[in-house]
C-alpha cells in the first residue's frame, strides 16, 4: 500500500451503512443489559442519545447536500456540535448518577465506533477520484 492510495480523495461514503451498524450496536447491547441486571437507565439515555444524534446528523447532511458554501459550513459547525452535546447530556446526567452516566456513555461510545469503523470501511473501500 502506498501512501498515495491513503491521501488521495474519493467520494464520500454512504452515511446509512454506518448508522445502522451504530443501531445494531446499542440494540446488542440491550440484551447485555439485561443478563448482567444492569439498570435499563443507561440504555435508554444511550439509545435516545443515538437517535437523537442521527436524527441531527440526518438534518445535516440535507443541508449540506444544497451545495452552497453557507450551508457546508452549518453543516460542518453542525457535525461537531453534535458530539458536543451528546458528551455534556452525559456529563449532566454522570454529575446527578456516575454509573448511569457511565453506562450510558460507555453504550454510546461502542456504538459510535462501530460507526466509525464501518464509515472508514466504505470510506477507503471507494476508488480514489
């Protein structure tokens, strides 16, 4: 492998791959929750977390898709906005309750690297333009 087939540009991989492999991720790990009788709190901030997440992911990627530089930008200011505000739900709720904090984040967390294995898969997997 050369340096060049890492740098070079290629498309942008489909986003809904990625998101599903995320979904499938905090769905498996209901079923965790359940054997270890931890509390269900945890995966239900997780998963709403996720949801809430994509649903905003999802806005923003319409946005970006109207080719304009204004919306490229909200739409970028917008992608890193969204893990902030994930992390300081978190935080909040680990300041109230740590273990429910915890757990939800630890959930989030596995899921959003399945996503992001899955998104560099397809991203490295496209031709380079």
């Amino acid at each position: 492998m050369s340096a060049g087939s890492v740098t070079s540009p290629r498309a942008a991989p489909n986003a809904l791959l990625p998101a599903i492999g995320g979904g499938a991720a905090i769905a498996a790990a209901l079923p965790v929750y359940l054997v270890a009788g931890w509390r269900l709190g945890g995966w239900a901030l997780a998963a709403i977390l996720w949801l809430a997440s994509q649903a905003f992911g999802y806005l923003l990627l319409r946005l970006r898709a109207k080719g304009n530089l204004a919306a490229a930008g909200v739409a970028g200011v917008g992608m890193m906005t969204r893990g902030i505000a994930v992390m300081l739900v978190a935080f909040a709720v680990a300041v109230s309750d740590p273990w429910l904090g915890l757990a939800a984040a630890l959930t989030y967390a596995f899921a959003y690297t399945i996503e992001l294995l899955l998104s560099l898969v397809s991203y490295f997997g496209n031709e380079p333009l």
